[in-house]
C-alpha cells in the first residue's frame, strides 16, 4: 500500500492557517509598544490570533496596551 500526499486529497489554502501568539506582560510599559509593533508587522499568508495577558501591572502597561485597541 502507497500512502499518498494529503495535499492531493485536500486543498489547503494558506490563509486556512491560524497562529496564536500570547504575551504576557506584567509592568513592562517601556518595552510592550515594541513586541506590539513587532507582532503586528509580521506579514505572510496566515491570520494572527494575538493575545497580551497584563497581569496586574502597576505601570501604565495598560494604557500602552489600549492604543492598540
């Protein structure tokens, strides 16, 4: 028995593909505006889900965080 590619069976489409990116953060005002530009220049043929997790930050992490809203 020959097992053939799935590719002939399926088409797959790239932008079917889906990446989870998760930042946590916790007082890190000074540097998540950066790792927010980075995520969101990424370009290629795929959806990003991203995901920041502010856990509890006293700094105005969360106020960075907004603006990309």
């Amino acid at each position: 028995m020959t097992v053939e590619p799935m590719r002939q069976y399926y088409k797959i489409t790239m932008k079917s593909i889906t990446i989870s990116i998760v930042t946590p953060t916790y007082n890190q005002a000074q540097f998540i505006g950066q790792t927010i530009e980075s995520i969101l220049s990424q370009e290629g043929d795929f959806f990003i889900d991203y995901i920041i997790v502010n856990d509890g930050s006293t700094d105005n992490t969360s106020e960075v965080i907004e603006k990309y809203d």
